[in-house]
C-alpha cells in the first residue's frame, strides 16, 4: 500500500513554517484523540498518522531528508509512537493539557512543581536631564518579600523536624493514571498536604509564619548608564520578590522617566536649544557664548544670519546608549526685534534705510491705499 503523504495528511502546503505545521496538528491532535473520540473506530490510527507527520516535518534534519528522498529518506527507528506515547515526544503536553487540564507523564514518571521563583518588580526612576546625559548612581528604597534569615527560607523553625510528606512521599504531587488505547497517560496536580513542598513542618518558624519569607524595605543603588531616556528598563537581577523556599528571587525593573530640561530639548541622542541675538548681532555677525550641558562654549555668528537658522555642535548632544561618541547639539538662532527705541536710534535706522534705498513703509502705504479705496474714502 502507497505511503500518504506527509503534508497531505496535517493538511499544509511544502512550503510551510513551523508556525502553521504545529497549528494544524494541533487541530488534528484534538480532533482525533482517542479519548476524545472514543465513538470513532479509526480515531486511533488516525491519531497516529497525523502525530508521525508532525513529528518528521516538525523535525528541520528529519523534514529535509524526507523532502529530498520522500519516505526512503526516513529510517524506520526515526519514529517510535511509543515513545511519543510516554512523554518522550516534546511539545505534546500543551496538547493533553487541552484534554486533561494536567500535565502528562508516562513510563519516564512526572514533572514535579517545586519551589516558584519570585516574583519580578518594577520601580519608576525620576532622574534629571544631565543624569540622562552622562548617567550616574541613586539609591532607592524597595519594600520587597526577603528570605527569613531565622530559618534561612525553609519555613521552618530552627531545630524543629521536617518529615516527607507521606501523601505524595515528597515528589510535591500527585499522580492519576489514565488507560488509553494508545499506552498509559498520567496526569499530576500539586499535594494538597503539603502545598508541593514534598515535606511537612511540624514547627513553622515563629518569625515568617512557616513562609520562608519576610516583608523589608531594602535600600539599593542603581547605576544608571550614561544615554538613558524616558521609557528606558533597566534590570537588576535578583532584586525581586524572593522565591519559594529556597528558590531563586525574581528581578527588579527600573523604568527610567527623564524631567524636561529649561533650555534643551532631545531628539534622539541630539539636543537642540533656541539662542537669542540682537538685529545687530545678525547683520555683522559676532562671537557669543552658548549654552552646552557641559557649559558655555564660545560660537562665530556669521555675518548676514536669519532667524531660524541652525548651527551645529558636533559632539555635544547625548552620549550613545550601550555605544561610543556621542550625539550633537544643534543652535537655532533667535532674532530679537527691539520693542522700544529713542529718537536717535530711530534716526539712525531711518538714514541707514535712505543709504539703502529703502521705502520703510512700503506694505503699509499700499494697505492703507487699499482701504480707502474699498470704503469710498
């Protein structure tokens, strides 16, 4: 008898990913489970079909040899269900845990839960503008779950006895076995006499209630790297929750939030500022002092500079994140217009107008030309 094919049979075209192999068995693997379908005769084969597709174009060596040489390309001891049956096969647990609600373990035995590691933590870190720009240290003040040192997390007070747990005799769960036609399934939950610790205290310690934790407010200094910017995360392994009774602590998160500065604003790793000038200053140009985050640096307006126009300080911006160098600074130059003048200043900006050639007042006669003529006057 033809062998099927392997695509045909999981329903996806030759040039499928991963992503779409393992969604279809999925389907498939639910669909004909034997004890999902216990009314269907060929349910069991059918099962089997399907899980020995999937697990040759699941596997990259196994899928290209099988591309190449068809069925001849895969040995006979490349597939063994039985294994795939007992737990052997990997990924087959989030299916039974569609069926079961449960984990699965066969002949290899089962997956015990232990001690959870603790739980991550986040703190929101304000820091100035010149922090941000070349970093630096703070110290903040965390209330976190700490290991008791009194029992050193165990629970349990200090010389009292710690027995196994004669329910789950210290695995931390307990096993159910299901028959099926295709090997036997187990499924496990967590002890409900001991919680999954495996053990029994007679005495839980008078200091943590037999938590293994204590509640404490611990002072840490965070280095804070030079480029950081709003919405940066930084991690401090460890720095969490504690675990469970011995298991590891969590991580704490510091999320950065830079103040705005008065004078800068950043763009990236570039900082741009606004630097006022006299008319005067524009016109004949003039050496000025600028602002910088490191201070003020000398800087040549050119002669003839409009309003608005940016000038560049090469390397003065903010310092590249986990990189070298860093960003420039950018003058966005300012023209201030006097509000008030005296009569000699008048004078002279009148003459300097005549010298020029200059009608000082061109728009505005042809605006009043303009509303004479529009109200009859």
């Amino acid at each position: 008898m033809a062998q099927k094919d392997y695509y045909e049979i999981l329903g996806v075209s030759r040039d499928a990913d991963e992503r779409e192999i393992k969604s279809a068995y999925r389907k498939l693997a639910k669909k004909y489970h034997p004890d999902m379908n216990q009314d269907g005769e060929d349910s069991s084969e059918k099962f089997k079909e399907i899980s020995e597709a999937y697990e040759i174009l699941s596997d990259s060596d196994k899928r290209a040899r099988y591309d190449q040489y068809g069925h001849a390309g895969i040995n006979d001891n490349d597939f063994n269900f039985d294994d795939f049956a007992s737990g052997g096969f990997g990924g087959f647990d989030d299916i039974f845990d569609m069926f079961f609600g449960g984990g699965m373990g066969g002949m290899g035995g089962s997956r015990r839960r232990g001690p959870q590691r603790g739980a991550d933590l986040q703190y929101r870190l304000d820091i100035t503008f010149e922090e941000a720009a070349f970093g630096g240290k703070k110290e903040i003040r965390i209330p976190r779950q700490e290991e008791c040192e009194k029992c050193n997390g165990s629970g349990a007070e200090p010389g009292s006895d710690v027995k196994t747990c004669p329910k789950c005799k210290g695995r931390g769960q307990i096993r159910t076995t299901h028959q099926t036609p295709l090997g036997n399934f187990a499924q496990t939950r967590t002890c409900d006499q001991c919680g999954g610790d495996g053990k029994i205290i007679s005495e839980p310690c008078h200091t943590c209630h037999g938590s293994g934790k204590v509640r404490k407010e611990r002072t840490l200094t965070v280095n804070i790297p030079a480029g950081v910017d709003t919405g940066t995360k930084l991690r401090m392994s460890g720095e969490g929750q504690a675990g469970e009774k011995g298991a590891p602590s969590g991580d704490l998160y510091i999320l950065i939030n830079v103040k705005p500065h008065k004078i800068f604003e950043r763009n990236g790793d570039d900082l741009y500022c606004e630097v006022p000038i006299s008319f005067v200053q524009a016109t004949l140009g003039d050496e000025i002092k600028v602002p910088t985050l490191e201070g003020k640096v000398k800087f040549d307006i050119p002669e003839g500079a409009q309003p608005g126009t940016q000038f560049r300080l090469k390397n003065k911006g903010i310092a590249h994140l986990n990189g070298y160098g860093r960003g420039d600074q950018y003058i966005k130059i300012k023209v201030v217009i006097p509000k008030k003048l005296n009569r000699e200043q008048k004078e002279l900006l009148q003459k300097f107008a005549e010298v020029s050639g200059e009608d000082i007042n061109p728009e505005q006669k042809g605006f009043l030309k303009k509303v004479r003529e529009a109200f009859g006057v």
